[in-house]
C-alpha cells in the first residue's frame, strides 16, 4: 500500500485560519522564540524553566493531563505519547493520577531529551523518553491511545501543523493539542510571564501568543492533510484552544510512512503491548 501522501510543502495559512481579518494577520508575527534557535541552548532552557513555572501556577498540567485522561477514557492500561514534551512535567503528572499508565516522553530537541532521561522520568518503570519530531513520528501505526501536544503547536509552520495531524492520527487512536488561545486579550498573560520567567520566558510568550493557531487555522489545516482526519475544536478556560483529532471511522487503516506494517488488523493494536519505539540519538 503507498504512504500516505505529503501534504504541499509550500502549504500556507496566516495562523487566525484562511478567512483572517486583515488586523490578525497584521498581528501575526515570524519572529522566532529562544526555544527554537539552537543558537541559544541557555536562553532556551531559562525559557523552558519560565514556561514550566508559569504552567504550574496557572494549573496548565493539571488541565492538560484531566484532558488527556478524559481522550484516553477507561482504557486499563493507557499508552500515552507526550510530543513536545520539554521539562516533562506533564507526563509525570499522567503517570502520578494513573498507576496502570504507560507514558512516552518526547521532544524533536536531543538535549531535552536528555535532560527528560536524567530526570525522574528517566527512572520511571512506566516512562520512556525519545527524540521525536512531531512531523514524522518513528512509531508505527496504532501504537498509542492518545497522542498529547501541549503548548508547542504554534512551533510548527502549517505545514508541519497538517503533517501532525496526519501522523499523530496514524500512531494514535486520539490526537489531543492544547495551546493558547488566538486573540490579543491574552497578552494581558506576558507580566505574569515576567514574573515567572524573567525576559526570556516574556520574550517567548509574547511571539508565541502572536503564532498561536486560530480554531478555523487548524480545521482547515485538517482538510488539506492529506488524510481523512476529523478535528473538533473548543475553547476552555483560562484561555487555551483545544482540539482533538481522529482518524475518520470509514477511513482505510493507517499506514506508517516508511516502513509500513502488513495490512490488516494491527497486532499491536490487539494484544496492547507496550509501545515501542526507534529512538534517534
Ligand atoms: C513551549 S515548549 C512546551 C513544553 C511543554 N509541552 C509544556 O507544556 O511546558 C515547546 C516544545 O516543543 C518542542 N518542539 C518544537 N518543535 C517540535 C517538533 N517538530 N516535534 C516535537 N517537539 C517539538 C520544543 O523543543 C519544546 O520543547
């Protein structure tokens, strides 16, 4: 069966969705954030550090891991992949609220990893950490129940965005992406961000509350995909954006780009063993 096609790599989409008014798309900004310049290794984690802090404070982990927990449902052993993990917080909180759960840890950045493996996940019976770009996932297909990403969607241009959501669907039965929501109210949030990151953390959180991605962005970027992926999309407080994507009931089943596992029902699927994956170093 031949892979599941690319989606256009010149794939564009101003980040409030294709009808933006023109003051959104005047808003939208390409700068990038020190999380994303390998430049800036220090910066980068003085960034982390703030964001980790400030998800503390506002609750963000708890809500995220209510959330994926309600994605993965009664599952009696959930497989959960974190993509965009940074300091990992939010898989050790899925860990801690739900004994029998089997997480995976990942990030495209190596020294995030590492510092995930030298931390309490990399000691943890249920965890594995993997460096995973979130665009082409080295799992095979249906090897999770939910897939998580939390606040790291807007790092992705639309292109990557629609390969997410076409990978993330492949490997697991729900895809869950949790970011800030679109509007410039939220910018009210950056003196918070201060206090709890100092400038490297306002500096991030304010490009970031710029390249968030509108509801109507990431619906459209479902459609042109290039897999019949179903997105729901909802606001919830204090001012996150929360979609959930799935692979459409009638759809053929997944197939891994690269090596592409032998039609027919997954065994990996029918016996729930843990997932495992090809880690890069
Ligand atoms: C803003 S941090 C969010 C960290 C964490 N999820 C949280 O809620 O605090 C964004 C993370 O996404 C990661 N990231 C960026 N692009 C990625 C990609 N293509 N695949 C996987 N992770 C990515 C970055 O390395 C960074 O650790």
């Amino acid at each position: 069966m031949a892979p599941e096609p690319d989606p256009a790599p010149a794939l564009d989409m101003p980040r409030g969705g294709p009808r933006a008014a023109r003051w959104d798309r005047l808003f939208e900004t390409d700068k990038e954030e020190y999380i994303d310049r390998p430049d800036s290794p220090a910066a980068c984690r003085r960034a982390l550090r703030g964001l980790d802090r400030f998800q503390r404070l506002t609750l963000g982990y708890r809500t995220c891991a209510r959330l994926t927990a309600a994605a993965f449902g009664p599952a009696p052993e959930p497989r959960v992949l974190e993509l965009g993990a940074g300091c990992g917080r939010l898989s050790y909180g899925i860990l801690r609220r739900h004994p029998t759960a089997l997480v995976t840890a990942s990030d495209v950045n190596p020294r995030v990893v590492e510092a995930l493996r030298a931390g309490p996940l990399g000691r943890h019976p249920r965890a594995g950490c993997a460096v995973l770009d979130a665009t082409a996932i080295d799992a095979p297909a249906d090897a999770y129940d939910v897939a998580v990403m939390a606040m790291s969607l807007h790092h992705l241009p639309p292109a990557g965005v629609a390969a997410l959501l076409r990978e993330g669907t492949r490997v697991a039965r729900t895809l869950l992406l949790v970011d800030g929501w679109r509007h410039p109210l939220c910018l009210g949030a950056v003196p918070l961000m201060f206090l709890t990151g100092g400038p490297a953390q306002a500096h991030d959180g304010v490009i970031s509350l710029r390249k968030v991605y509108g509801a109507a962005a990431v619906r459209a970027l479902a459609g042109m995909c290039g897999a019949p992926v179903r997105v729901d999309t909802r606001f919830a407080l204090p001012g996150y954006l929360v979609a959930t994507a799935t692979r459409a009931p009638h759809a053929p089943p997944a197939v891994a780009p690269a090596a592409a596992p032998a039609a027919g029902p997954s065994p990996a699927r029918a016996r729930r063993p843990r997932p495992r994956l090809r880690t890069r170093k």
